[in-house]
C-alpha cells in the first residue's frame, strides 16, 4: 500500500502551529499587570449580587474574575497548599457573625499582610467581626449600634421628607491619583454609619467626609447626650495604603454600591442644580482602580552606579570618586507600563546616617540620575531611593556598596592642607643655613680685628684709663672690660694710641703686683698733658676707686696670663734643648 504523502505535510504542519501558538497568545495578552485579577466576594445574601450588579459589572467588564460566596460557606478558603487563590477581596456582608469555611479575623488581616487588596463595607446591622477588622485597619464604627450619620443641612431633597439620613456628600479628598482626573460633579449619596480615624495610623486617608454640620445618633429617639461623632470628622468612606503597598477601602454603607444609588438623580439640600445621576457610580468606579492598583502603582527598575566615564559597576569605590547613579521608575496606567515624571525622587547615600542626599534629574522617559563624589569617609554605604507620595505605591530600594580609602601610592604627593607646615619646615632650614653663613663669615673676617680690640682694652684698664664705648663691639658679643667697670668713656670711632705703662704696675717674676703697688702715684714723665689726664689718679673720687680696683683685678687676671705663657715658653726651651743635646 502507498504511503500518502499529504500525511507529513500534515503533521509538519501541525507542529509549526503547535509552535507558533504560545508565541500567539503571549502577543494577545496584555502586558504584564502589578496585580492579578481573581476577587473573591463575599455577600450576606445571594441577592445582593442583583441588587449592586452595575458596581459587580464595572469590575468585570475591566477584566477581573469574581467569585461569588456566602460568607458562611463552608468551603471558602484564601489560600491552598500555602499559596494564595485570589489577589483580592470584597466583604459584601455586613452581619456576618462568623466566616465558613478556614477563613477568619486573622486569616483575612494576613490576607492583608501579604499584601493583597481589601473591600469592606458595612451599615446599622455591623456585626463585631467586621467592627474588629475595620478596627485593625485604622478606622473605628460609632460605638452606637443603632447610630446613622445625620445631617439635617447637608441631606438629599426627596419627594418624601425623612429622617435626614440620606446625605448628599461632597467632601472628596483632593488626589487625582485617587479619584482620577475628572472631577466628580454630582454628590456621592450615603446611607449608614460613620466612622473615625484612628489618630495614631498615619497611613489611613479619609476620601469622603461628612460636612460640618454631620453628627451620628440614633435618628429614632431624641438625643439625651452630645453625640461622639461630629461635623467633619465623622469619615464615610476611607482607604489605607499599608506599607507592603495593599490596599484596603472601608465605608459604613452597603447601599452606597447599590443600582438605586447608583442611577439616583441627587439634590442637595440649600442648591437649586439638581443631577440627573449621583456620583456614585462614578466615584466608586475611580476609586476600586486605585484600590485593585490599576492606578498609582509604581515600580524601579535598571538601578545602576558607575563611576564617570566607565559603564560597569565597580566592586567598591574610593573614597572622592565621582560617580553615577540612575533609576528607571514606571507607572502602571491600567493597561501599560507608562514612564512617571516628577522632580522629587531623591537617592541617599547612607551609612547610618545620609552622607549625600541629591535629586534625581528626569529625562521624560522614566531615567533619573545624578552624580556625586563620595565623601571622604570609608565604610559599608548603601544607595537608598525611600520615595512616598499621597497616592502612589512606595518605593524603598537599597543597594549596599563598600567604600574604601586611598592606598599608600594613591595619595597626593603634596596635600595642600599640609601647606602651613611645609612651609614653617622650610622656613626654620632656610634660617639655619643663613644663620650659620653669617656666623662663620663673621669669625672669619673679624677674629683678627677682635682679638686685637680684646687685647687693647686689657691693656688699657692695666693703666686705669677708660676704654671707649665703640670697642664693645671688637669684643665679639662678650660684655667690654669698660661695662664691667662702669667707667664712662669718651665715645671715638677708632682706638688712640696706648700710652705707655706706669713704671711698679708691670707684671714681673715675682707676680701680680698689690693693691698698695697699683695705688701708688708715680706719674709718668713721659705721659702728655692729655693722657695724665685720663690716668685714674686725676679722675673723681668714685670714679677714681672704681677704677683703680677693676684695673687691678684686671691686672692681676693678665700677669696670672703673662705668667702662664712665659711658663709654657720656658718648657718649650727647655725640652728644644734636650733635644739638642741628644743629637
């Protein structure tokens, strides 16, 4: 029998598209979301899915799954085989004693926790459970079970005149990552509890309020007391962003989901412009895109550092490097990823504490950057990027990088804070070396002239006449004999001739002559007029004994001089002689 040869073609055929198809479906699908799209609701009553089918409607028709159960279901469960079966969750039941099935108050906060997105609603009928869990996200119900929030300025006008608690709000928060950016004109109607921040959580938001002249009470019976809730602080519908980025949104009204609500035409009390629809619809609509993160979700992506002027990413810096940093941020608007513009997103260069904080400058395509020296400090630092605006997924990225310090070749030949010192270094040597050229410089062209000065002045005091004063500087820096003496001189610029000695005052061999010897006056005949004169016995009588006892003990301190050398001669003599005499 022969083979047909369509049957290979066939089969080849088959595979290609086996081949092709996943290709296929990956382009028909949508970019990759920040959230899944499984909700599961759970109603009181199975009505209620009828009843706000338009708000159940909105959801689906943006692409979201929901599963529908009775909140005492014995089957419901979060999670299964330690993974979670939805992404989120809508409590529609209001006076639910207790849930079925493996879920609980703590299943749903971890349910929270692990940062999936929350929906609860309530009314006059709230059951504790759910009073617990909206008490764990932030927000406390009015303690009165049978409370309403009243408003007797701020109602809706009806055919029929009520109680006032059907309030014609307007208070929205002012966020247009919130509520998006058409302005919601027409008030949203309400109907059911208010409820209160909890001061100490900074992280819940009040999106509607009541007007200032709201408070909550029994609408049945008269008030007795000061109602606990009033004016604007009274929240009828609020959200909180915890910090893992889940999303919660809690109202005191079941009925503000509600198709009547919802294609209610809305009067507000003291205003003549009548709306033909609330702005229920509307702003439940905006608002469960933020809360289901199909709006006002961030991500970072492409963190990079170099150094300037190299592309990789070094190991470790040095410190005073000059560096790069950049980051790319998007935003998820519903359908893609979009680049988010803004001038505030700063990166910190942290060590315990921010060393370098600098703002990072957009291209309008999603990249920041910016550059930076590293601060002359070495250590383990990280790059940090902590950025939290209202309405917006927070960003908190670190990437931790070591810092190291000059080695010992790196450093700069000379540091230009060491200046100073240089220079006083260089300073005290140049003083050295010229301090020296002019002491050696001195000696050697002085000693001569200074040995001569020395010599003149002994010999001058010797004869008791008074030595000049410019001679005190042939002496070398030694202090004159005449200062010594105090003997004031007659001031010359060149010594006179020495006048010739006294006869008795010379040294002989028999030694320095006495204090009875030096006082003699024996003038000398061959002294002129002048230098008698100057001799000490024609001086003052003070001055005349100063001078005669200086002269002597200079005297006495030159013959112990004389004596000395002539001894040192005489020894000369004595050993050239038997030198002699040994030839």
């Amino acid at each position: 029998m022969a083979r047909s040869p369509i049957l290979p073609a066939l089969t080849s055929l088959l595979l290609l598209l086996l081949l092709l198809l996943p290709a296929f479906l990956a382009a028909s699908l949508p970019l990759e979301s920040p959230k899944g799209r499984k909700v599961l609701v759970l109603l009181d009553d199975l009505a209620v899915k009828s009843s706000h089918s338009l708000y159940f409607r909105s959801l689906q028709s943006r692409g979201y799954d929901l599963d529908f159960k009775l909140s005492d279901d014995p089957k419901i469960g979060l999670q299964r085989y330690g993974q979670y079966l939805y992404d989120g969750l809508i409590l529609f039941c209001p006076a639910t004693e207790r849930f079925g099935g493996s879920v609980d108050q703590a299943a749903i906060l971890d349910f929270v926790d692990s940062g999936h997105d929350l929906i609860i609603a309530a009314d006059a009928n709230a059951s504790d459970l759910i009073r617990e869990i909206a008490t764990e996200c932030g927000v406390d119900f009015d303690e009165d079970p049978v409370a309403m929030v009243i408003d007797h300025v701020g109602y809706a006008v009806s055919d029929t005149e009520g109680d006032h608690t059907l309030i014609a709000a307007d208070d929205f928060i002012d966020s247009s990552v919130i509520l998006g950016n058409k302005k919601i004109e027409a008030p949203v109607l309400f109907q059911g509890i208010g409820h209160s921040l909890n001061p100490s959580n900074n992280l819940v938001l009040k999106v509607l309020a009541a007007s200032p002249s709201a408070y909550s009470a029994n609408p049945k019976s008269k008030l007795s007391n000061p109602p606990s809730l009033t004016g604007s602080a009274i929240s009828l519908v609020s959200v909180v962003q915890a910090r893992n980025n889940a999303r919660v949104l809690i109202t005191g009204s079941l009925s503000i989901f509600s198709n009547r609500l919802f294609r209610s035409s809305v009067q507000k009390a003291g205003s003549s412009t009548r709306h033909e629809k609330a702005g229920n619809e509307q702003f439940f609509t905006e608002i469960s895109k933020w809360i289901f993160h199909e709006r006002g979700h961030l991500k970072a992506v492409n963190v990079k550092h170099n150094k300037v002027g190299e592309a990789d990413e070094p190991v470790m810096y040095r410190i005073n490097d000059d560096l790069e940093y950049s980051i790319e941020i998007y935003e998820w608007s519903g359908s893609s990823w979009q680049p988010y513009v803004s001038d505030d997103v700063q990166v910190q260069f942290y060590m315990m504490s921010p060393y370098v904080l600098k703002t990072l400058s957009a291209d309008k395509k999603g990249v920041y950057s910016t550059s930076f020296k590293v601060p002359d400090v070495y250590g383990v630092f990280q790059f940090k990027v902590e950025y939290q605006r209202l309405g917006y997924t927070s960003l908190s990225l670190a990437k931790q990088i070591p810092v190291r310090p000059f080695r010992h070749n790196e450093y700069e030949r000379f540091i230009p804070a060491a200046y100073p010192y240089y220079g006083a270094a260089f300073s005290m040597m140049a003083g050295f070396f010229l301090f020296t050229f002019v002491h050696l410089y001195n000696n050697e062209v002085h000693g001569e002239r200074r040995a001569a000065s020395l010599d003149w002045a002994r010999r001058a005091l010797l004869r008791g006449s008074p030595c000049p004063v410019e001679d005190r500087g042939y002496l070398g820096g030694q202090e004159s004999l005449a200062d010594l003496a105090r003997i004031p001189g007659e001031v010359r610029p060149t010594p006179r001739p020495l006048p010739p000695r006294r006869e008795g005052r010379q040294c002989s061999a028999a030694g320095p002559p006495t204090m009875a010897q030096w006082t003699e006056e024996k003038p000398n005949p061959q002294a002129t007029g002048h230098q008698q004169m100057e001799s000490p016995s024609h001086s003052t009588g003070k001055q005349r004994r100063r001078s005669i006892v200086i002269g002597w003990w200079r005297a006495v301190l030159s013959c112990g001089d004389d004596g000395r050398r002539r001894g040192q001669h005489k020894a000369a003599a004595e050993g050239q002689g038997k030198a002699n005499m040994l030839r």
